[in-house]
C-alpha cells in the first residue's frame, strides 16, 4: 500500500513537472539560498527574564522576548532552522511545579525543529521526560544514547534530515557520558557510547550516503573542560572528525565573545558555538549556499562576530 | 487481463525511468556551503514580547508566585559562587545542612553529624543582594534531592581529602579542615578540631545524588552505614530562610592551599 502510494506520487510528481517544465529551469536562476540557523542550550526552565537587580543577568532573557526576536528573524528570512542543544528541564520552580509541560509548550509555540537531550533532561527519570513528550511538536536527536532498552525507545531518532527551501539538512545529536552525572536511578537502561566513533559515522552517512548539503552536530556533551583536557567535548570532536560542518554545543554554559572557528581532520573549517545558559543569548548562524559550479570559488568564508 | 498487466509493468518501468531522472537531476541540485556568518543576540528589554506567549505563561506563572513570592528574609551582601577552594555559597550552604541535619539525626539516632559535603555543581545560583524567598531557595537547590548521612572510617575520610585535591572543585565542606602542601599532598587534616583517626567512624551529612555515584564521589560507597534523613535540601534551605532574618555566610577557612 505504501509503496503504491510513493509511485502514484512519484508518477504525479513526474507530471507535474513534465507540465509546468519550469521547475527545473527556474532552478537555475535561483541558485543562491539563505539558511538562517537559531539555537539555544542550557535553558533549564527559565521562562522569565532575570530581575533587573540581578547581579549576573540583571534584566536578561525571557521567552516572550525571544519568540518576538524568532518571529522577527522569521519575516526577516522565513528559512529558519530552530535548534535547542538540551538541559531544557530544571532550574526554575515552573519545572517543579510543571514537570517541563510549560517548557515544551512554548518551544513547540516558537515553532523549534530539534533538540538533543542534556542531562538534567531526565531529572524527572525517562519517565518524566517520556510523559511530556505529547507537549513537544519538535522532535529529539541523540546518536550516542541509546535508548532501545527504555520507555524512550522510538522516541529519539539518531538525527534528522530537514529540507529547508530546497537544502539538505542533515542534524545529528550527542549527550554526554551519563555516569557521575545522572543518577541511574533516574537514566535506568540509557546507554550512552562514545562520541568521537558515533560522530565519524553519522557525518559520513548525513554527507555521503544522504548527501546533506549542510551536516551540524546538536551537542551537549560541553565546549572545553579545561581541567580535564582528555575529555570529550566540542572542540576536540570538531578536530578530530570530518564532513561536520556546525557544532552547536551546550552543557558547560560557556559565554564566548564569538563562535569558535576551528581545522577538522580535513583541515576544512569547522564553525563551533555555545550561548551560555538561561536563555538569555540566542544564537544565530547564518548558511549562504550556491549550486552554480561556475560561481563556487574555492573554499568558504566564514565571518564571525 | 494480460494487456493490464503489461501496461501495469510499462508504466512501471516509465516511473522508474523518472525517478532515475528525477534523482540525477536532483544530484546536480546539490548545493555548496560559500559563506558562514555566525554571532550571538543578547535577550534584553530592549526585546518586544509576544503577547500569546506571555498570556499563555501568566496562569503557570500566577500559581506559582501565590505559593512563593512571600519575603522570607534578608541578604546585605550577595552569597557568590566564586573561589578555588571554598565559596560563600558553599560554606552556607554546607554550614545550614550539617546544622539542619544533625538536629534531625541527634533526634532520630541520638547520634552527631561530623562532617557535611555537598557538590558544588550543585549549587545552581547565587543569593542576590535583598529580599530572599522561597523561590530563592528553589533557584539554588531545583534537584529534588534529599540528606543522607553515610557512616565512614577514617581512611575514607582521607579519599575524600584526596578526592578534593585532584578535583580541585571548591565543593562545600563543613567540620573538616586540612592543608595542601607544595607538592599536593594532604596534611593537618582535622575533623571538628580533632586530628583525623584512621579507623574511627564519622558521620558525614551529604545528598543522595551523591552517595548515588554522583560527581564520582566513590569513597561514599564505601560507608559502613547509611540514614536516610527523608529531608529535602531545598526544604532545608526554606526552613533556614523562615527561622533566620540575615542570611549571610561564613567566612573561616577550611580548605588552606601552601603556596
């Protein structure tokens, strides 16, 4: 049945373009696509901004101004990929009081894509992460945890393809190691495998087999652990992995002055980024693609500020 | 029959044929990455709101400032989080859990709590200068963890001096103190004043995440006893705040690093 349904597709498709013949030779014109890429990481139930008095924050944040910030980037760029790197649960008594209802509602009213799954995102137990799931109209990634053995099971995808505006997507997500961090009785069967392996094979798959025009990389496995410099974090994966193009981090609530732009095992440049926590920085990458082989110079530019 | 059947399988093969089209012109379509232009935007006030979401908010938010905007008491000085070896918020918060433990714990067991370790990861926010609540309290400890107290020998003890050395985090402690040499190596390690006994037994007031292989604290595996205080460290917090109108925190040394 299914299959019947994708030829009749395919076949109307196939019609559809056979009759206006202007799709593909339209193509050519428009070779030129803007994506424009939002995220954020680490905002763990705050829903209102910061008091004006506060020592760190004083005034910053807030859900309402942000979907405002959305909505006007929107109209400004209707392309939007809306990201958000985990730790979306805890911090504020609305996760106390709600059990992060509040939190996934509004994200799913700010229209996000995607989010990975951080730590305190079972703070709850799976159960409590799994019994808010109908408040989500977004969808979860994590390559690393598998869940196959808890109430999860199906409800995280290793990644996502999205097309947006005719570029390939491909999104892959990370969590960081569970052990020290997440109390076992709260991740129960949750396996989580290292990084570095996963995120080789998911760029491969999302940029060769899949063939993405553009492979990121939602982490929440920490930026930089400068007393630990063994372990595991976004810069590292960002040079020791090829084929990603974008990590957008979270986990250690790490405030840069700009994103980080580093050399991938291709030497290819690999842009790597964090907003701190709280929600009160939204991130903004901005992806200009060509197609036109003739007008594609050698390399990219990438302009951070 | 069979004429149905035949044109079934040529318009089969013609969609195959479009797809495989369809796919080839679909590999040209691909597309390059030639400019990447990243930033940050500060969330200000500058920012308008969306009135949608912040009417849909309002009910979620209204039940819980009914339940916890009451002024409990009182900071003169904002409890940071700062500092290498100790920070303000984590000698008061180390300070009112060995307090608010022990009671309980001398009550319940008849017995006296020694030594209290919290995680300083633990420690979610800082209390501002002013008013502080209960949604204060909520801010600093949101986990719903509770007290535990784990009985250890003294040589577990020891791994948990040797512990904060090579962690180097500023966890908060109260009623052990020691030294770091030059060469990293403990030395006058005192518990309560009392120079630590290897094979004596202390009670050390502590959170279940932690005795639970939280931040790898590993020697409180190692307990020979265990008592759930059934006391949730938020609670210990709020109970503080509602007995005490100044909050401020200790400032005595407990962890001195030889330079």
């Amino acid at each position: 049945m299914k299959r019947r349904d994708f030829i009749q597709n395919t076949a109307l498709t196939s019609a559809l373009l056979g009759v206006s013949g202007l799709s593909l030779s339209s193509f050519k014109a428009a070779n030129t696509k803007h994506l424009t890429i939002l995220h954020t990481n680490d905002v763990h139930s705050y829903i209102d901004p910061f008091p004006p008095n506060h020592p760190k924050n004083p005034g910053m944040g807030g859900v309402a101004r942000r979907a405002a910030l959305i909505e006007t980037i929107r109209k400004e760029n209707p392309n939007v990929l809306l990201l958000d790197a985990g730790d979306i649960f805890q911090g504020t008594p609305y996760f106390n009081y709600y059990g992060g209802e509040l939190e996934f509602k509004l994200m799913s009213m700010m229209k996000y894509d995607l989010a990975t799954i951080g730590n305190h995102d079972f703070d709850n137990g799976i159960e409590g992460l799994y019994k808010q799931l109908p408040n989500a109209t977004f969808e979860f990634v994590s390559a690393n945890y598998d869940f196959k053995n808890t109430i999860m099971n199906g409800h995280v995808q290793p990644y996502k393809i999205l097309n947006k505006d005719g570029i390939k997507v491909g999104v892959f997500g990370l969590g960081v190691g569970l052990d020290g961090l997440v109390d076992k009785r709260n991740s129960k069967e949750t396996v989580y495998n290292d990084p570095v392996g996963v995120s080789q094979d998911m760029a491969r798959i999302l940029k060769h087999e899949k063939q993405c025009d553009l492979v990121i990389c939602l982490s929440h496995i920490g930026y930089k652990y400068k007393d630990e410099p063994d372990k595991i974090c976004d810069t590292k994966l960002a040079t020791s992995t090829k084929d990603i193009d974008l990590i957008i981090g979270g986990h250690t609530h790490t405030f840069l002055d700009k994103p980080t732009i580093l050399k991938n095992a291709d030497g290819q440049d690999v842009l790597v980024n964090q907003v701190g926590c709280y929600g009160v920085n939204l991130g903004r990458i901005d992806v200009y693609f060509e197609n036109d082989k003739t007008k594609i110079t050698s390399g990219r530019s990438i302009i951070v500020s | 029959m069979t004429k149905l059947k035949n044109y079934a399988v040529v318009l089969k093969l013609f969609v195959l044929f479009l797809t495989f089209t369809i796919a080839l012109s679909c590999a040209e379509k691909k597309y390059t990455v030639t400019r990447i232009e990243g930033k940050e935007i500060g969330i200000t006030n500058k920012n308008a709101e969306v009135a949608d979401i912040e009417n849909f908010i309002k009910p979620y938010r209204d039940k819980i400032d009914a339940d916890l905007n009451l002024v409990l008491a009182n900071a003169p000085v904002t409890i940071d989080k700062t500092g290498e070896w100790q920070t303000p918020m984590g000698n008061f918060l180390a300070d009112i859990t060995f307090e608010k433990s022990d009671k309980v714990f001398q009550i319940r067991e008849k017995k006296a709590i020694d030594i209290c370790l919290l995680n300083h990861g633990g420690i979610r926010t800082i209390i501002p200068k002013g008013d502080v609540t209960a949604r204060t309290a909520y801010e600093i400890m949101p986990f719903e963890n509770s007290a535990i107290v784990v009985a250890l020998k003294g040589e577990q003890i020891l791994e948990l001096v040797n512990y904060f050395i090579s962690e180097k985090k500023p966890h908060p402690l109260r009623g052990l103190t020691f030294t770091i040499s030059k060469d990293n190596q403990p030395k006058n390690i005192m518990v309560n004043g009392m120079p630590l006994v290897n094979d004596k037994i202390y009670y050390v007031a502590t959170s279940d995440y932690l005795t639970n292989g939280g931040d790898n604290m590993n020697f409180f595996k190692k307990g020979v006893e265990k008592f759930d205080l059934d006391y949730k460290l938020r609670n210990i917090i709020i109970d503080y705040f509602k007995e005490n109108k100044t909050i401020t925190a200790n400032k005595d040394i407990r962890i001195t690093k030889e330079q």
